[in-house]
C-alpha cells in the first residue's frame, strides 16, 4: 500500500529521532523472541532422534515406554535416567539455549534457594529454585501482551465513547459526563482487592477488571476533537450530501481525531505494564507460580541477602519501559506538525 505525502512524512519524522527508532527496534526484536519463549527456555528438548524415530517433546507428551522405560508416566526429561535410555538407543537431544522454563525447579542447587548465578542459572534461581532468566523471558511476554491486549479494548471503547459525547453532544455528553466522573472516583485497587478476596485471578479476569477503568483515557482527547470538528465545512458538506452519522463520525471525522489518539496510545501501553506490576507486587495480579515482573520485584524486596533478584527485576523493567517512552516520544513528534525532518 502506498503511502500518502502526509503519512510519509510523519513515518520520516519517526525515522529521523534515532533514539526512538532504535528503540523501536530494540523493542520488536525483544517482543518477537519472547513471543517464541518456548523455543528458548524449557524443560523439554527440542528435538530428539533415534534411529528408529523422531521425538518432538515440545508439540508431543511421551511417557517413558516410548523411550523403553518400564512405566506409562509423564517423561521427566532432566532426568538422568531417561538421558541414559536415550543414549543406550545412540539418540540425540537438542536443548533449548535454557533449560528451564519458568516453573522448572532446579533440585541440582549447590546452595539453598535463592541461589546466585552461576554457569547453568544464568542470573541465579529465586525462592523457590526456579531460574530467573527464564522466568524473565516468560515474564515480558506476559506483560507485553497484556498490556497490548488492554491498550487495544481501552482505546476502542475510549475512540467509540469519546466520538458519540463530541458529535452529539447535548444531553448525551452531559450524561456521560457526570458517569465518567462518578466511574473514575471509585478505589480501583480496593475493588481489586475485595475481588480477589472472591475469586481467583487470572490473565482474562484482570483485563476484564482493569478494562472497566481504563477505557476512560482517551474519552476527553477524542471527545474534545469531535466537539471541535462536528461543526466545519467538510462535516456540514457531509450531512448535506445524506451521509449517515455513523459514515460521518467513523470516516470523516475520527481519521482526525486519531491523531491525538495515536499519540497518547504508548504512554497508555506504559500505564498498562506499570499497573499489571504493581498487581503482582502487591499479590492481586496474576495467580501465584505465573512468571511475573512483579512477582520477582517482590522476591527482591523480600530477599534482600540475594540482590541478582531485585538488579535483575529493576534492570528488566527499566530497559522496557524506558524503550517504550522513547518509542511514545518519537509517535509524539511524527504527529506533530511544527516537528520537520
């Protein structure tokens, strides 16, 4: 698709702040490899051959008869005796770069947990034994797609919220208005708390949760553009024509109003990953054993005799969230139209 004379410019603008587009880059590169965590850090091979067959352990569950075991159990496959079942058959095992995924335990430790890093535990193990490498890839997956998932669904009902308030204005905006305030004055964590105190947390019942307070960010921006806009030349020449509303407020009006929107959509992407860490810091975000940011900042701080845990956490969570600043500010100055190359 070819892009518009405007569009270019704004993507030679983003180009032109290195800092951002590094960032940028650094970023995607971080998010695309842990989109494939499995492939990285696990507890099972990637591949195993024999000369009789090939096993692929990540996609397949074998039971040790498949090796020549003697029982029909889940294959254990750090254990030294199903290595030597292998060998004794002239297999191969192909490793992932970690062998540990971000629930593995690590009963081979020549210190009680927490350990500090050595050649096998990279950034050592937390509490509980399990490797902090591997729960840090896990980790930032997690938390990206979370925040992804709910800057999304926010922006969609904020957009669609925002638009209806400013086009129609009147009684409807008035009305809405006086929710929104009501809405956004209520103690999201205390909700958050007593919720939890009822039902057990998971990935789709904090979006779901957060999703109901943080659709309210991008009311005011998007409502301010339409009320600015419902009224020129081009909208009046619209509704002249016999557009109906929804074609004037989605297609003529909204490609404006997106500009502000865009603007502000990384620095929610960053409210988004703060906020999910501050839950599992306090307890309230994803269940207990899930790999966390957050959880690891609490270990830090409830460890403070093994400090690869908290460097570790802090130097994760400062690395992403000072990339994706620098990526918000280059979105920022691409829009803007005093900003040239």
């Amino acid at each position: 698709m070819e892009l518009t004379p405007l569009q270019r410019r704004r993507w030679l603008n983003f180009r032109s702040n290195k800092r951002a587009w590094w960032s940028l880059l650094i970023f995607s590169v971080l998010f695309v490899l842990t989109l494939f965590a499995e492939l990285l850090a696990n507890d099972k091979p990637l591949v195993i051959t024999t000369p009789q067959a090939n096993f692929y352990p990540l996609f397949t569950e074998y039971t040790e008869l498949d090796f020549g075991g003697d029982f029909e159990a889940r294959v254990d496959y750090r254990d030294p005796y199903i290595i030597e079942l292998i060998e004794e058959q002239e297999g191969q095992v192909f490793w992932p770069l970690i062998r540990f995924s971000y629930d593995t335990i690590n009963f081979d430790l020549d210190q009680p947990a927490p350990s500090p890093p050595t050649a096998v535990n990279w950034l050592g193990t937390d509490d509980q034994g399990r490797d902090v490498v591997a729960r840090l890839i896990y980790g930032f997956r997690i938390s990206v797609l979370f925040a992804l998932v709910l800057t999304l669904a926010s922006s969609v009902i904020g957009i669609v919220a925002g638009a209806m308030q400013g086009y129609y204005g009147g009684r409807l905006d008035l009305l809405m208005q006086r929710f929104i305030e009501i809405w956004s004055g209520l103690p999201v964590l205390f909700l958050l708390i007593i919720l939890a105190s009822l039902v057990e947390p998971n990935f789709w019942w904090l979006l779901g949760i957060m999703l109901l307070f943080s659709w309210m960010n991008l009311v005011d921006v998007v409502r301010a553009e339409f009320l600015r806009a419902r009224n020129l030349e081009y909208v009046r020449a619209a509704r002249a024509l016999g557009q109906p509303n929804r074609v004037i407020m989605f297609r003529h009006v909204l490609p404006n109003a997106m500009v502000a929107t865009l603007t502000f959509m990384p620095f929610i992407f960053n409210g988004s990953l703060v906020t999910l860490t501050a839950l599992d810091f306090l307890g309230f975000g994803l269940p207990p054993g899930s790999p966390s940011l957050g959880e690891l900042v609490a270990q830090g701080k409830e460890n403070l005799h093994a400090p690869w845990l908290g460097i570790s956490a802090f130097l994760s969570l400062s690395v992403m969230l000072t990339l994706l600043i620098f990526i918000g500010e280059g979105v920022r100055d691409a829009f803007d139209p005093r900003k040239s190359i």
